[in-house]
C-alpha cells in the first residue's frame, strides 16, 4: 500500500493562518487538515497471473489469486479499522508497463508501489475539484 495526505474536512477548532492571513482564508482553513489515504493496487483476476508474470520480482506474490486477494483484503480491513481510508487502484498491466516505460523504472513491485501512488493521488485531487 502506498501513503500520501490531501487535504478534507475536520472538525471545527483546528489551528488557524497567520494574522497576515485574511480573515476568511483563516476561517476556511481551520477545517482543513491533511488526511492519509492509502492506494491499494488490485488486480482483476483475468490479470493476476500476467501481472505476476510481467514484474521482475513477481515471484514475491502469492502463486494463486485466491491468496493473493485474501491477503489485500485482510490488510485493507486491518487499515480501514485504524481509521485510514483506502483506495483500491486497478493495476492493468499493460498501462502499468507503459507508465512504467515512460519513466524508465524497472517493472517490479516497487515501480507498481509508486504506479499506485500517483494514480490514487490524482484520484484524491480530481474528487476535491
């Protein structure tokens, strides 16, 4: 899973702007605080096995798609109950190996890990527009 913060709703009493700030800016911001989301690469099963196949360390992923799913599962249940919302982000292989190409990373699981990331962080951004 990948960590990033953006910005949503708190409750009210959180720390103002400066005093060079305008009063408005001041109030708007008192409700703003960062907030982790955590993007969750998912696999359809169709691609699981491609996918595995495809990363240069996809030995590291469980063998069947029935394990591989149960384990995301458990971790995402695990994060949502410490109060961290997830975002699953559909890992398809041939966009993830492109995405990949286009910035000349291996393809392993730490290129997927930063794949995610920047798919779930636009995500967040676009849903704040």
């Amino acid at each position: 899973m990948q960590f990033f913060k953006h910005h949503d709703e708190t409750a009210p009493g959180s720390s103002a702007g400066t005093s060079s700030t305008p009063a408005f800016a001041r109030r708007h911001a008192a409700t703003i605080a960062p907030r982790t989301v955590v993007g969750l690469a998912w696999y359809s099963p169709d691609d699981y096995a491609a996918a595995r196949r495809m990363l240069s360390d996809g030995h590291q992923l469980p063998e069947s798609y029935a394990q591989w799913e149960s384990g995301e599962i458990e971790s995402e249940e695990a994060t949502v109950a410490n109060g961290t919302d997830v975002t699953r982000v559909a890992v398809q292989p041939d966009a993830f190996m492109a995405w990949c190409v286009a910035r000349h990373l291996p393809i392993d699981l730490r290129a997927r890990q930063l794949y995610v990331a920047d798919l779930a962080r636009t995500a967040a951004l676009a849903a704040q527009a």
